[in-house]
C-alpha cells in the first residue's frame, strides 16, 4: 500500500445533526380566583328600630351590591349568624344571584314574635365554599301590642 505523506489525514467527519431546538414548556397562566364581596347599601323596608305590632308579617328586603368579581350563582347562600329567626322560614335562605357589580334586593319574611320587646336578626352571605364574606343585613324592631280597632 503506499501512502501518500503529503496529503494530510483528515478524519471523516460525524454526519452533521441538525441543532435541537427544544420547544419550551407551556407557562400555565396565573389562575385568577375572583374575590365575594357584598355591600349593603340601604334598608328597603322596616327602617331598624321600627314598631311592629305583635305576630304581624314582615317584608324584609335589603338593598346590596354585589361589590366582588365573582357571580352568585344559586350555590350562594345567606345565613342567620346572631339573633333572633323571628319565624323566618329556615336559617338558611338562597342568595338573590346577581353578577359581579350588579345591585340585587335580599328579601326574607319574618314573623313578628307575640311578646314585646326589642328584637334583632343578622344574616351573612357565604360562598359556594361555605366562607361568610360582604357586609352582614339584618332587621332590627320593636314589637308593640297591636293597637285596639274602634
């Protein structure tokens, strides 16, 4: 065999691998949980500290904001959190749904109760997570004897 000592020796060469181009991994966007609020914004009916006659009917209604980003859906409820029930059908009422921003009317009829005296009923909105959140509604009155008819 001769070989040829003038010519260099070049190695053959690694077939050329085209460059690995790694597809980055997706970045999950930030979860963004939205906020339960609710402001109270006036007493519709029975101004606190009212006189209501004995065992009369009352039309409860309360005038709010729902001032958070989230919308009430029908999982959203209001509860009594201190007070009297004052007859009111159940401790746990349905939370009038309403978007986010949006004005809603909370209406819960109570039962004035026989004796007199000054009494008071605190309800609070909780989420579907069972968490109270917003500003507490309630009634507060004064039952009197109702007064005799002619």
């Amino acid at each position: 065999m001769n070989y040829d000592l003038a010519t260099p020796f070049i190695p053959p060469s690694a077939p050329t691998a085209l460059p690995l181009i790694e597809t980055p991994a997706p970045v999950p966007s930030p979860t963004h949980e939205c906020q339960n609020n609710l402001s109270f914004v006036s007493d519709l009916t029975i101004p606190d500290g009212s006189p209501v006659p004995s065992g009369a009917t009352i039309d409860k209604r309360w005038e709010v904001i729902n001032s958070g980003s989230c919308d009430w859906d029908d999982r959203y409820r209001l509860r009594l959190i201190a007070g009297s029930l004052l007859g009111a059908s159940s401790p746990e009422q349905a939370l009038f749904p309403a978007r986010s921003g949006a004005h809603a009317v909370l209406r819960i009829f109570f039962q004035a109760p026989a004796e007199e005296g000054r009494y008071r009923s605190a309800w609070q909105a909780f989420d579907p997570n069972d968490f109270p959140f917003g500003d507490p509604v309630f009634i507060e009155i004064e039952v009197v004897s109702p007064t005799p008819t002619p």
